[in-house]
C-alpha cells in the first residue's frame, strides 16, 4: 500500500505544463482534489466508529483508567491504513502542499481537501509527530491569520486541524506551537475579529476555541514572551489587550 500512495503523491506534486489551457488546469485542479478526498476517506475507514466506542469494564481492567478509551489507544496503535500512510510520502507531501509555495499553485478547493486529508491522517500519534516536526503547525497558522473571513470553512479546518495535532500529539506539538513567534498574534488577530463581529452561537464555538488553542500555548514557557509583542493591527501590548477582554463586563 505505500508504494500505492507515493503514487498519488507524485501526481498530486505535478503541475500542468500547459498554464494557457484553462480547461486543463481546472481539471488538473479536480484531480488533485479528488486525490486528496481519496486519501481522507481510506484514512477515515473504521474511525467513527473507534471515536463512538465506549470503554467496556474488561478495557479498564486491561489498559488502565488512563488508556481504556478505545480513541487514545488508537491513536498509539492506529490500524493498517495509516500505519501504511506514515511509511508513505503522504504526510510530507500534504504538509508540502500547506506551504505559501505549495497553497499559490492550488485552488481553494484543492486546500480544503488537503486540510481536511491532514486532519484525516493525523488521528495516529507518529504522523501527527512527524508533521508537526516539519512544521505544519506554522502553516496552519498562517493560513488562519491570512483568511478574510472567520467563518470560513478553511478557518474552521485548520483549526480542526491544530486540535488534532495537540489532542494526538500532545506536549510535542504545543511546544513547537509555543516556539512560533506570529502564533499567539494569529490566533488573537481572529479572535479579535470574531470579538467585533460575531453574533452567532457558531461565532462564540469559534471565539472559545481560539481561546482554549492559545490556552495549550501558554501551558510552554516558550510562548511567555510572545504575549509581550506588539499587536499587529493596534501595536498595543497582546498581553495588555487579552487582560482588557478578561476583565471587560459582557
């Protein structure tokens, strides 16, 4: 199976020679989406029902109180699909595709499919490590700060995506979350949108997970000095502002 998947990985890296075809590159640009969608279902196989599994009396006795949830033991153990997708090119290649070089030769759609792909294949401890070493959390990061609208289905992804790399990951991922300088300034430029203009129940969801995103942050010593940059867009202190919402009556 992984020989299968570097297979689908070369050709989701391959760009259209052809830039003046219109019609060829829109259907490259389907391919590439289709390939992706490929990925997320075979990585989806089998999950839902691991995530709706309830730990049975025999578990506890097995595993422990700590491990006997059937999810946290898959996300140690995982089954065939994703062990086959981390000895593939898959995890390189999609955290390639999320950079600034690889998202301005994609379409929207395409980066959706690759977002929602990553987060697929992350539910296993050693991919969600490995991406995070190469430094996916950075670009998905950018990709929330650089997004116009918060309520945006690629927002709304890449934070489900930064959820899962810490949720699997664990201390491993929020410590290299803590090491990015523009991550606590990213996530507050949403939040401070979503503080201005959001209204809506979905709204708040979205207010409150940034704030509990930025919480893990804080967990590292690394991301301290960072809430003592400057705000991009008011130049005040981050710190000085996030007291201000603390302590500001609703």
């Amino acid at each position: 199976m992984p020989q299968v998947f570097n297979t689908l990985c070369r050709l989701i890296l391959l760009e259209v020679q052809d830039q003046e075809s219109s019609d060829m590159g829109q259907f490259w640009e389907g391919l590439r989406t289709d390939i992706a969608d490929t990925i997320t279902e075979i990585a989806n196989q089998g999950v839902q029902e691991v995530k709706d599994a309830e730990p049975s009396t025999e578990d506890k006795l097995l595993y422990g109180a700590e491990m006997a949830l059937p999810l946290l033991r898959f996300f140690k153990n995982g089954n065939r699909n994703l062990k086959a997708f981390s000895d593939s090119f898959v995890p390189t290649t999609l955290c390639r595709m999320l950079t600034q070089e690889g998202l301005d030769r994609s379409s929207t759609d395409t980066m959706i499919s690759v977002l929602e792909a990553l987060t697929a294949i992350s539910y296993y401890e050693p991919i969600a490590q490995q991406v995070v070493e190469l430094g996916v959390g950075r670009d998905l990061i950018r990709i929330i700060r650089e997004s116009q609208d918060f309520r945006s289905y690629v927002v709304s992804l890449a934070i489900e995506a930064l959820w899962n790399l810490i949720e699997v990951g664990g201390q491993v991922a929020i410590t290299h979350l803590a090491s990015y300088p523009e991550a606590i300034n990213s996530l507050k430029s949403q939040f401070d949108k979503v503080m201005k203009k959001g209204h809506k129940k979905d709204d708040k969801c979205l207010r409150n997970e940034i704030c509990v995103l930025m919480n893990f942050i804080v967990s590292s010593e690394q991301s301290h000095e960072h809430f003592m940059y400057q705000d991009w867009a008011s130049g005040n202190c981050i710190l000085d502002e996030m007291i201000g919402y603390a302590v500001h009556d609703e």
